[in-house]
C-alpha cells in the first residue's frame, strides 16, 4: 500500500504540476487556468492549415492503417456464429429502454422537463452502462456489474477524478468549451461531477465486450511483435520527452495540443517500466495486441455516441483546435476522433491501477 502511495504521489504531482510549472516559468498569469468555473477565453487558436492537416492525418494512417487493416480482413472471413453464454438479462433491456427515452429528452425542449434539461448527459451514460454491461454478460456469462459489483462502483468516483484531470489540461490549450447552460461554482462541481463519473464505466464496459469478439481474438492473438530495445533506458527517455511535452502544452498551445491525450500515458507507462511493473504495453512484444486495440476501439465506440448525443443537447460541448479543425462529425472535427485512441488506453491504466488498489486493501 505504501509503495503505491508513493508511486500514485509521484505521478499527481508531475501531472498536475507540469502544465503550471511550464507557464509559471514563460510569466503567465497563473490565476486564468484554475479559474473556476472556466470562462475566460486567453488562448488564440491558429486557423485551418492544410499542410498541417496533411501531416496530422499521414501520421494517423501510417500508425493505424495496418491495424484497420487487419481488423477489417479478420472481420471479413465466415466463422461460425459463436452461441451466446446467457440470455440478455432483465437490467440490460432497462439501460435500452432508460437510454432511449433520455436521448428523446436530450434532443427535445419540453417544457415540464425543463429542470432536468441541462442534466441528460448523466441520465444517457447510465442506460448505456447497464446495455454495455448486459451485453457482456450475454457474451461471456459475465460482466463487471455481476462479477466484480465492488471494483464497478470504485470505477464512478475514480472517473469522475480522471476526467476532471483532462478539463484541468484543457484549461492550457482550451480545445473545448461548454455552452447552453450557466452554473455557479459549486453547482458547476457537482453536476459536471456527476456527467464525469460515467466515463470509466463506459470505456472499460465496452472494452469487456470488444474482447469478447471473434475478430480481436482472431486477428490480434498474434500480430506483429514490437519490443523496445533497453527498455529502462527508453523509459528514461520518453519519460523526460513526455514530462517536457506537458509543462509545454500551456505555453505553446497550438503546436502541443496533442499531448494533452499522449503525454499522461506515456509519463504513467514510462513510471511503470522503471518500477518493474507490468503495463499496457507489455503484451504486444510477444505479439499480442488484444488488450491495446480493445481499449481504444472502446474509447472511439464510446467517442461515437458522446459526440452525437451532445449534438442536439442543451448543455454541450463545442471545440476549437487549432491547424485542423475542419470536416467535422457532429461538432468534433475528423481527426480530433484520433484523441480517444490514447484515452481509451489510459482509461485502461486506470482501471489496471484501481484493480491493484482494491487488491492491496
């Protein structure tokens, strides 16, 4: 228990005090990032760069075609259709059912609803958390909200800390603002609070089921080896790189806005390797990849219906990011999807992190 304070220390303060280190030491005034709740707008996003979206989109495809690819052919192939483990239970047609009346909710103004208008986002997520977890229990037999009750419900606090990380980066590079409904303070905590909450849930039900899938079994088990020569002295290095890039996001926002996504789980991967530890990594020196597209096709899943079901909704979210924001999907701009891709595998590095928590108690 002690080793994992010491270690969980470490990584609040470089994460956190990073970003602040960074634009304390360029002269910024610090106030602006933990105002709260967040208003000011101080970041000048650069316009629409085709050379830049060009780039962005070459090193998207060169890291993921191979990966689509596979996926693709694998799913292509005729095999027998495997026989369901149980029947979808009682409390999976709710979360049908819930889901579908919340997304008519969110996507209408009634008037008697209008209290609970600004509120759906949190209403969705739960229908989709007891279809996700029913579905797996109709694939496996099992599911985490039947197998492991205790380590689902550490998951909804554990979330809500882990996205209120990501809104406190965001406070350096500003990608996304909320519109449609204004909170006080302590109002704005507890109901973003509670839409926090259900992102962990979510990621890593869907994750469950996506591993249950003849195609990721089938073309993933065994895909292409990748191991890192000296693995300790290039954990040393991507730590240090990784370390830089977040004290750095603050001061230049337009050019580092991505490690806003990257650098947090490469610095916890990086910490985990010099520690000895196993990671999310470390099956695909052997070759397997299961784990690692499991967790970010969860997240770009998950992404899909968090970018649609804001769409229409009254409290929502808008984006602004720079060089490429253009062609977008509901308000999200393409190549903004790529940022779930590392999310969902620190969704994953959490849920590891909070299962060694429950153990050590």
């Amino acid at each position: 228990m002690q080793r994992f304070t010491i270690k969980f220390a470490v990584m609040a303060v470089m994460l956190l005090g990073l970003p602040l280190f960074g634009v304390h030491l360029a002269g910024y005034p610090i106030a602006r990032y933990i105002e709260f709740p967040p208003e000011s707008r101080y970041v000048q996003h650069a316009p629409f760069s085709w050379a830049a979206f060009c780039a962005y989109s070459a090193f998207i495809l060169v890291v993921t075609l191979p990966l689509i690819i596979t996926a693709v052919r694998t799913m292509r192939r005729r095999q027998p259709k495997a026989p369901a483990a149980a029947a979808f239970p009682w409390w999976g047609w709710l979360g049908v059912v819930w889901g579908l009346l919340f997304w008519i909710l969110a996507w209408t103004r009634f008037e008697w609803f209008a209290v609970l208008q600004p509120h759906t986002f949190t209403f969705l997520w739960l229908g989709y958390i007891l279809f996700i977890n029913g579905l797996g229990q109709r694939q496996t037999g099992r599911c985490m909200l039947t197998a492991r009750p205790g380590y689902f419900l550490m998951l909804f606090p554990a979330s809500a800390a882990f996205w209120w990380f990501f809104e406190y980066l965001n406070r350096f590079v500003q990608n996304w603002y909320y519109e449609g409904v204004r909170f006080g303070p302590a109002e704005y905590f507890w109901y973003a609070t509670l839409s926090f909450a259900t992102v962990l849930p979510a990621v890593l039900g869907t994750r469950d089921v996506v591993l249950g899938t003849r195609w990721l079994q089938d073309g993933f088990k065994q895909f292409l080896p990748l191991a890192w020569p000296r693995p300790q002295v290039t954990a040393r290095a991507v730590l240090i790189a990784a370390s830089a890039g977040l004290a750095l996001i603050g001061v230049f926002p337009n050019l580092m806005f991505p490690l806003l996504w990257v650098s947090p789980l490469l610095i916890i991967v990086s910490l985990q390797v010099l520690m000895s530890e196993s990671h999310i990594f470390k099956d695909i020196s052997r070759g397997d990849w299961r784990q690692v597209m499991a967790c970010a096709a969860a997240a770009l899943i998950c992404g899909w219906f968090w970018e649609m079901w804001n769409y229409f909704s009254l409290a929502r979210w808008v984006y602004a990011v720079p060089y490429v924001h253009r062609f977008e999907v509901f308000e999200m701009p393409i190549l903004g999807f790529a940022g779930y891709l590392p999310f969902g595998l620190e969704c994953a590095v959490i849920g590891t992190l909070l299962e060694r928590l429950k153990v050590s108690f």
